[in-house]
C-alpha cells in the first residue's frame, strides 16, 4: 500500500503519476538479506551440477540452453526422484499440452510433421448400428407409427378418407405393439404419451370424416378419460360436433358447456367460438331465446358479422322489430380489420414502390381481404332483403330505412346495389310494368359506371320481357358503353340483334361475352342457337356439348343435343341423348313423345308404342300421341282398342267430325253394325251435311234391310247436289276472276306475258315467334325429316274424304309429331336466355331466381 498513490478529486490526473516509482520485489541487493531465497539455495535445487556445452561453438558459448528437447541427464533430488523435463534413456519429454494438435510426446528427431495422420491410411469404416437392440427396436416402431400417422393425413387432404383410415387403424396397431415392447423390456416408464395422444386424435378424426360417428366418439371419450392427457378436455368440442351432426342436440349442447368450463379466460376466442356453436344448435332447436342470449354476449364481447347476421335471424323468428333494426345497427358497425384499398394505388412519382404494389396486389393476403369484404356484404345484403318487409309497415319504406342505414355506414358503397335489389324484387315478383321499379333503375343512369351498367342491364331485360326491343336496345347499350366487358349487357345486347334476326351480329355478340367471361353459360346457348339458325349445325353442336360439360343436368341442353343430331341423320345419337333426358325428366310427355316418334321412324314400332303409350298417360290430351295409338291398334287389328282413344279426341275436339267417323269406323270394324249405326246416326244430327257419314248409313242400312235406307239415300243425293252447285259457284267465280286479269293485262299493253302468280301466305311458325331463355322450343325441328324412314313406315292417321268403298278410312299422308320439348315453366321462357345483372352478393340464404328469363350472375 506504500506505493500505491490516491489522488485527491480536487486535483487533476497526472499522466506520469507512479512513473519513477521502484518495486522493491526486484531488487537484488538484499537477497542475502532474505531467508526464504538463502534457505533455497541451501537445498538440493540450489546444488545441481554445472551443465557443460554439448555443442560447442554456439552463440551463448560454453552453455548451451537447456530446454525439454535437449540431452540434459537427470539430476536426483533428495527424494531420489528424476526432475520435471529430464530426458532419459535418450526419449523426449512429453508434450502434453500440445497433443491435441497432432503432435506426440514420442517422436524422434528428423521425423516427417504429420498432425492429421494422413500417412496411417484411411480411416476404419464405423461400426454398424445393431437394431437387435431393445432400444432400436423400439426406435424404429417409433418411426413407423409418425410416418402412418403423417401418411393418414396426406391421405385425408388428398380425399381419400377410407386410405386415412385405414393408415389411422395401423398406426393403432403399431402403438400398442410400441407399448407392450416397452412393457416386456421392464422401460414402460419412459412410454411416449404424445405419440399415443396423437394416434388416437388422428384415429378418432378418420372416425368421424367417414360418418363412423359412434367409433370416433367412443375414441374421444379414451382420451378424455385418461387424466394422463394434459388439455385432453378440449376434445368436447369435438364430440359436441359430432352430435349436432346426428341432431343430438341436446348432448351437443352438454359437451359444448363442459368444454366451455374447461377452458380459462384465457384462451377468449376459443370461448367465443364455442359460444356461436352453442346459439347455432339452440337455432335447431327452436329455442331463439336461449340463441339470442348467446349471441348478445358475443356481440358485446367480440362482435363479428356471421355472430350479428344469426341475431338478426332470431329477431326475425321471434318478429321484435326494434330489436332487428338495433342489430342491422351493430352488424353494419362491426370492424373488419382489413386496410382501405387506398393504400393499393401506386404513386406516380416512385416505381420502386409501384412494383412493391404491384406484388402485393394479389397476394393471399389481400385475397383474403377481399374475401372477408365479400362475405360481410352479402350477409348485410341478405339481411336488408328479408327484415325490410318486417320492420315497416311496406316492403318500400323497409327497404328505404336499410338504404338510409348504410348510407351512414362503411359500406356506403353498398346503397346502391341495395337501390338496384330493391327493383329486382319487383322483378322477382313477376311485377314488371311496376313503375317504381323501373323509375330506382332509370335513377342510376347517372351514377358511376359499375351501378350505371348493372341498372341499364336490369332495365334492358325487363324491356325485353315487355318486347320493347328497341328500347331494350338502348339500355344495352348503355350498359355496354357504362362497361364494355359485362358479359351480361353484351348477352342482352345480342338477343336483342336475335329478335331482329341479324344472327351474324348476334353470334359476335355473344362471342364477346365469353371472350369476357368464359363461364357465361347463357351467351354459350345462345350461341349453340344462334349457329343452328343459320344452318351451322356442326358448330351449334360443339356449342352445347361444351355447355353439357358444364351443366351436366340440363333437360334444355340434351334436348338441343338430341335434336341436332336428328337434324345431322343420326337418329341412334339423338335417341341416345333423349334416353338421358328422360332420366332427368322422367315425366315430361313431349319427351317421351320425341322418343315414339323416332323409335316409329327407325320400324321399331314396340318400342314406339311403349314411349307413346308413357306419353299419353303423362298427358292424355296430345292429339298426335292419340291418333297414333289409335292407328297402332287399328293396324295390330284391335279396333276395340282404338274406340278409347278416337272418343278422346271427340271430347277433345268435339267440332271435328273425323274423331266421331272413326269411331263408328271401329265399331264397325269389330262387328259391331247396331253400335255403328247409332254412332253414324249420331254424327248425322250433329253434321247433316256430312257426306262420308251418309254415305255410310246408306251402306249399313242396305246391308241391315233397314227402312230407313230411302230417307238417307234421298238425303244423300241431295247433299251431293249441293256440294255440285256449291263447287260449280266456286270454279266459275275462279274463272271470271282469272279471265278479267288478263283482260286487264292484255288492255295495259305491256309486252311482257302474263304471270299469275298466287298471293303470298304469312304464315310464321312458332319457332320464328318464340325462343326461349333456356330452351328454343323446338319448334324448328319441323327442319328434320319426319317423313317415312328407309327401315320402316310409320304410323299416322288422318282422315281424308272416304270413297265408297268397303273400308271406312285410308292412311293419309304422313303426320309430323311436334317434336317441341314444352317447359314446365311455361311459354314465358320461349324467347333466347337473357341477361339480367351483374349480382351484387353470392346469397346462399335467400337465393331466389329471378325470374325465368332473368340470368343472375
């Protein structure tokens, strides 16, 4: 402490404080002086021999330096022990301390430096792991049992759920033979609980993805029971889903609750989450109460919009106004934690940060975004359209109050398709001259570009319906210059060129929209007929193939297929196509119909009669199916038969006389005179100047020796006078008509030879007047040929005027079967599919069609 120096803290640090300053420890003056240093020198340590030089010449002289690696001899101490260091017997001294480094005590001088040891050869291969071990025999079942329980959910994720399960039960099997191996080698101790753990989660999951509801609940109840488990009552939720899934409403709602008490605070969103299971099943069950007091809680812990919809739901179902609009209110307040779109505009100024938007775009996050978004908007939408006729006194004044509320709301963009679904309800109300619908469409003409085109498409449809072509014109094309890639405005606008019969410009309008929108089934329709009027059958054809890939069960698209293969002579194809249609609409008659008439047209008249027989008793008032049969009987000769059908067609038509002549005809056939006469009798009051039928009472009464023969035949002939005079009139009427044409053309002095060319007819058929929005009727299939096939001759009964002779009919010229597919839905479909809007939601809870004609996207 003598020399050590503190200085003051007034004073300031000297750099050369202590620099002069001596330590007495080095001095060597008065080492005689000192006893420990004399008493050393005194012992052995202080008597070793001089070392003479070895290797004289050296730079120190006489001594050489005596180091570890010299040739120093050992000097005995006094214990007769050898020094530290000495060499002996000509070895080194060990290097111990440097061994790690690949030097060895024992090497000899001159030797190579080798630390690595590459000079001894390669290294010895390893040893081979023994797996007849206990222990790596438990290892490898270890291994085994992840890998069938990883391969049991690959397969799950793949849709292969009998594969899951299967992996899933031999995962089992090798767990327990894990655990009696341990058992058996005295380790049970060191059991592995999460393996065992997850191959019974795994297994009971497989249980219940393939509807083993019992097994997968007997497996939840293992694992709830073993205390061994930690969190192991989380897995009542999981059996509660099981028995909401078997409407066991009552245990679900138990496990709901005892999972719900094993749960802490927490963990709130769990808690949550099971609470909304909780108010669905009391929804099942019809306990809205119960429900609502679930979901207020939740709409006051941790508001979310699927939590607010289902409360208004049970609003609704209960009818508390008040209490609808108070939770309209807090569904269209709940944040969506999602970032304006705002921030997704790129600057103009920095393109480092316009590429970093460009990526993030469309990321899945933002997809996400968008999808929630999407979700919150139909669930508001939904919830507007069902509570607005309840919570005012009109559906308007309701509809106007939800407006008014998201008006104020973040989804202020929403008003407008709200405006829009408010005029779409009239439509679905099949209220289309409505003027308020109308007037809330034409409101949007002036708005921004995506409401103006979904509004002037909507009004665009619903001038179609009214056939106010040219202002559904207008309003397509409005719609299409609001928004040119509308696939449902460009639709509108190409039937609209379809009424005009400009099937050119229709085709390319169609084709635009499924450029737009590939998914667009009703342009591909439209298309598939548009091709068909002009004749371009085998692209009309591709056309509704590709759209049956799409719509697998389309009664409209088969017919359309089958009919145009029997416009291409391919009658097997087109009966093949209606065999599927029937399997679609196994009652429709003109279906079964079409399969008679071609069946009849190929000469397999079984057949024939069977889909015409099922025709008739679907609809037993088809003219055609009934004349057929009749003459089907007629020709098998079972005239009794025929009589059924023939009276039929009388009530039917009951001022054509042909029904009433034929069946007198069959009684007569069969034998019957007296039943004949009384019927012939009977058409004679009802037609008096029929001259078939007293044609045939002359004849029945001559061959019966019937008085009355004269009184008929003196009627006869009188009938027969008349109808001379009558035909006489008409050819002298024709002939002066004729003759003054050509005086007149002969007195106007032209040089050109006289034409008499008949006047037109105006006759359009009912296919040039009607199309269909989902299936032309088929009216145009008159384009096929109906007429007698090279394999057979069928069957079609008219009467034409009989001859006197034995037979009371003769087969008349081949009769064309309406071959139209007739809708259920009625004649408001005949016209080509229309487009009527872009939807504005996905409503999955009150999805209703528009309409017939109407085409929701």
């Amino acid at each position: 402490m003598d020399n050590v120096h503190l200085v003051p803290e007034e004073e300031e640090d000297d750099l050369y404080t202590g620099y002069n300053d001596y330590n007495l420890t080095f001095d060597g003056e008065d080492l005689h002086n000192d006893e420990g240093f004399q008493q050393a020198v005194r012992t052995s340590h202080g008597r070793r021999p001089p070392m003479t030089a070895k290797y004289p010449g050296t730079a120190i002289g006489g001594r050489p330096i005596g180091t570890a690696y010299g040739s120093r001899m050992p000097v005995g101490t006094a214990m007769g022990r050898p020094m530290t260091g000495a060499v002996q017997d000509g070895a080194a001294r060990p290097m111990t301390a440097v061994r790690a480094a690949g030097y060895s005590s024992s090497i000899a001088r001159g030797s190579v430096f080798d630390p690595l040891g590459q000079s001894k050869g390669p290294a010895p291969p390893l040893e081979t792991r023994n797996e007849d071990t206990p222990e790596e025999k438990i290892k490898i079942l270890e291994k085994k049992v992840n890998d069938l329980i990883e391969e049991s959910c690959l397969a799950h994720a793949r849709g292969d759920l009998q594969l899951s399960l299967e992996k899933a039960k031999e995962a089992g099997r090798k767990e327990r033979a894990l655990v009696r191996q341990r058992e058996q080698t005295g380790t049970a101790d060191h059991i592995n609980l999460d393996l065992t753990y997850s191959v019974l989660f795994n297994l009971a999951n497989q249980y219940a993805n393939n509807d083993m509801y019992t097994e997968a609940l007997n497996t939840y109840q293992v694992i709830v029971k073993n205390k061994m488990f930690s969190n192991a009552g989380r897995l009542k939720v999981n059996m509660a889903n099981i028995y909401f899934k078997q409407k066991n409403y009552t245990k679900a709602i138990k496990f709901y609750r005892m999972a719900l008490d094993q749960i802490s605070n927490a963990h709130n969103a769990m808690r949550i989450k099971i609470m909304q299971n909780i108010g669905v099943v009391f929804i099942h069950m019809g306990q809205y109460s119960d429900a609502i007091t679930s979901f207020e809680y939740i709409m006051s812990e941790s508001p979310n919009i699927k939590t607010g919809f289902n409360l208004i739901l049970c609003y609704y179902a209960i009818g508390d106004r008040e209490r609808m609009k108070k939770a309209f209110q807090k569904l269209i307040c709940v944040p969506l934690g999602i970032d304006d779109d705002d921030k997704y505009i790129p600057p103009n100024d920095d393109p480092h940060a316009n590429m970093v938007i460009e990526a993030i775009k469309n990321d899945k996050l933002h997809q996400m975004e968008r999808e929630r978004k999407a979700l919150a908007e139909k669930y508001i939408m939904t919830s507007a359209k069902f509570i607005a006729p309840a919570i005012e006194s009109s559906f308007a004044a309701g509809f106007d109050w939800c407006v008014d509320m998201v008006k104020g709301s973040q989804y202020v963009e929403l008003a407008n398709d709200l405006e829009i679904n408010k005029a779409i309800t009239y439509l679905r109300q099949r209220d289309f001259r409505q003027a308020e619908a109308v007037e809330t469409l034409k409101m949007f003409e002036k708005k921004d570009s995506r409401v103006k085109s979904a509004a002037a498409t909507n009004l665009s449809f619903l001038y179609f319906l009214e056939k106010d072509y040219d202002q559904a014109d207008r309003y397509a094309e409005l719609a299409m210059s609001a928004d040119r890639y509308n696939p449902a405005a460009l639709v509108n606008k190409g039937n609209t060129e379809f009424v005009k019969e400009d099937y050119e410009k229709a085709a390319e309008f169609y084709k635009e929209a499924l450029h737009n929108d590939s998914s667009c089934t009703e342009a591909l329709y439209n298309l598939g007929l548009t091709y068909k009027r002009l004749g371009r059958l085998e692209e009309a054809l591709d056309c509704f193939l590709k759209l049956h890939a799409i719509l697998r069960n389309s009664a409209q698209v088969m017919y359309q297929l089958s009919n145009l293969y029997e416009m291409l002579e391919d009658p097997h194809q087109a009966i093949e196509w209606l065999m599927q249609l029937t399997s679609v609409t196994p009652t429709d008659a003109q279906v079964l119909a079409k399969l008679g008439d071609l069946y009849d047209n190929e000469g397999d008249k079984s057949q024939a009669f069977q889909y015409y027989y099922e025709s008739y008793r679907y609809f037993p008032s088809n003219i055609s199916v009934i004349e057929w049969l009749g003459a089907y009987y007629i020709d098998t000769q079972f005239c009794e038969k025929a009589i059924q059908y023939f009276e039929r067609a009388t009530l039917i038509q009951p001022t054509q006389v042909k029904w009433q002549l034929m069946v007198a005809s069959c009684y007569r056939r069969s034998g019957n005179y007296q039943k004949a006469l009384e019927t012939y009798k009977d058409i004679h009051r009802k037609f008096p100047e029929n001259v078939e039928c007293l044609r045939f009472l002359v004849r029945l009464c001559t061959d019966m020796g019937l008085k009355e023969v004269q009184d008929y035949a003196t009627k006869l002939k009188k009938v027969e006078k008349m109808k001379e005079i009558r035909e006489q009139r008409v050819r002298s009427g024709r002939d002066s008509s004729a003759r003054g044409r050509r005086e007149g053309s002969a007195g106007s002095g032209s040089s050109s030879s006289p034409i008499n060319t008949p006047p037109l007819r105006a006759s359009v058929s009912r296919s040039e007047t009607k199309y269909s929005p989902l299936l032309e009727q088929g009216r145009d299939s008159g384009q096929s040929n109906h007429g007698t096939s090279a394999k057979g001759e069928r069957l079609s009964v008219k009467l034409k005027t009989l001859p006197g002779s034995n037979e009371p009919y003769e087969a008349s010229t081949q009769q064309e079967i309406d071959a139209s597919y007739v809708d259920p839905l009625g004649p408001q479909m005949q016209r080509p599919k229309t487009a009527a809007r872009k939807r504005t939601e996905e409503d999955e809870f009150a999805d209703e069609e528009l309409g017939d004609d109407l085409l929701p996207e």
